[in-house]
C-alpha cells in the first residue's frame, strides 16, 4: 500500500503492517435522493493550499458547456482568495461556499449529492473521502497516500497537481452519470470493509500478537 511505502521509507528494515482509517458507517451512510439536474459536485477540506481547490476550479472552468454545481464545504485562509477565483472565472452561480459545517451536518448533507471530489497534493488515508464514500458517492481523488487502497471501480485516481488529468476525470465521470448509482454501492462496500467496527478488530488482533496471547 501507499501508507506502507511511506512507513519503509521512514523506517527501513522495520516489518510494517497497516492498519487503515475507520469510519462511522452507522453516521456515514446512503439516503434515497434523486440525481442532481446539474449534477451535484462536493468537495469537504480545510481550505489550505495543499487541498488544491484552485485546481478544481480552474478544472471546472474549462468545462462549462457540461452540467455541474459544485459545493465546497469548509473553511480556512485560502477562502478569499478561492471566492475571488471563482468570481474571476464567472463561477460564481456554479459555486457555492458553506464553510464550516459539523459532523453531524456534514453526514446529513453529504449523501444528497452526486459526486466527491478531492484534489489534494497530500493526504494519509482521506477521512472527508471515506466519509463520502460511506455515504455513496462515487469519488474523484488524487494518487496520494492511502488514496489508491479506496478505488475499486467507485471512482478514478488523478496525479497530483495536473489540471489536465484533473479536467479530464471530471469529464468523463459528469459524461457517465448514469453509472454514479453502481460506482456509489461500491463506495459503500469499500467503506463497510473499513468501519470502525472492523479498523478495532484489526487492532485488537494486533495488540493480541504484540502480546503473545495469538
């Protein structure tokens, strides 16, 4: 795994076993709702440089003779300078700021959109994207630390920093909506194999070898 990778490069010679991020899949989880008319776009991040949501707009801006709406939720410094991009770029009716949110409303809010997106230079194991993905949408991710053990046919990987690759996923992905409901299962059953439940199994498992009792 990715994770793993980075482990060895820190530690040489150090045998590694990874245990990835749980999520609240009781929280976290599908609600019926209809497909968007434009389809719904949602990107959950501390609004930092390394998220890269300039790149995300910047993407979008060159696809709008497609459908899309795009929520961002979260806050942080970059957030002036993200809405003045927006505006620079006329995307301003196609954009819309929620800031922060609570986990409680961001569960209730995520499962009724259509597609996650993150962008993001760096990242362990995506807790935003897991969360998505607990809730059934298909995700758009970049090839970052855990990010290539949450894709198995739910969604497509992106390098890092490439606007073109980036424009490119979100084309063909808005073009192959009507395949968002099969991608979105899968993104569930993903994260079921990832509840919390299941991340405390792994630990307890390990912690009964650490002390010889399996």
């Amino acid at each position: 795994s990715g994770l793993r990778e980075q482990a060895r490069r820190a530690f040489p010679g150090i045998a590694i076993k990874v245990i990835p991020n749980g999520v609240d899949t009781n929280e976290f989880r599908p609600r019926p709702h209809v497909p968007g008319d434009p389809p719904r776009l949602v990107t959950v991040a501390r609004l930092i440089r390394r998220k890269c949501i300039d790149l995300l707009l910047i993407a979008l801006s060159d696809l709008a003779s497609q459908p899309w709406h795009l929520t961002i939720i979260g806050d942080g410094p970059e957030r002036p300078r993200l809405t003045a991009l927006a505006d620079q770029m006329g995307l301003t009716q196609r954009v819309e700021f929620l800031g922060d949110l609570d986990r409680r409303r961001i569960a209730q809010v995520l499962p009724t959109y259509d597609l996650f997106v993150l962008p993001s230079r760096a990242e362990g194991m995506s807790n935003a994207a897991l969360e998505a993905m607990a809730c059934g949408l298909p995700v758009l991710l970049t090839e970052t630390g855990g990010s290539h053990e949450l894709l198995e046919g739910n969604g497509l990987l992106v390098p890092c920093g490439d606007v073109g690759a980036l424009r490119a996923a979100l084309r063909e992905l808005i073009s192959k909506s009507d395949q968002w409901p099969d991608m979105g299962a899968k993104s569930r059953a993903i994260a079921e194999s990832l509840s919390w439940s299941a991340t405390a199994d792994k630990y307890m498992s390990l912690f009964l070898k650490a002390a010889g009792k399996i």
